[in-house]
C-alpha cells in the first residue's frame, strides 16, 4: 500500500479553508478525502513555518 502524496498547493488550500473560511478539521478532511490527522499535522507545519518559536530563534 502506498502512501498517497499531496502537493503543496493542495496542503494550502486546505489550510486556508480552516484558518481563513472558518472549517472545521472535520469537515474540510470529509470533503478533500484526507484524514483529520494528516491536517493537523499540515496547521501544525504551517504554523511553525509561519510563527517560528522566539525562544529557539534567539539560541
């Protein structure tokens, strides 16, 4: 069984209707066919991406 791949395009747009449109994890992973954890774990991504934490930025 192979591990499917989404490009980061796809991950984005899924990031953007949580954060942006107000989704529910839930929701947007039923309609895209993506496990709830594979996007928990792209906001997570994006949110270290986006917000890197000042205390390891600094050492």
């Amino acid at each position: 069984m192979s591990k499917q791949r989404f490009t980061p395009e796809f991950k984005a747009e899924a990031i953007k209707q949580i954060n942006e449109r107000g989704y529910s994890v839930k929701d947007v992973s039923e309609r895209l066919g993506v496990s709830d954890n594979s996007l928990y774990n792209w906001l997570k991504q994006h949110k270290q991406a986006t917000n890197p934490d000042p205390v390891v930025a600094q050492q």
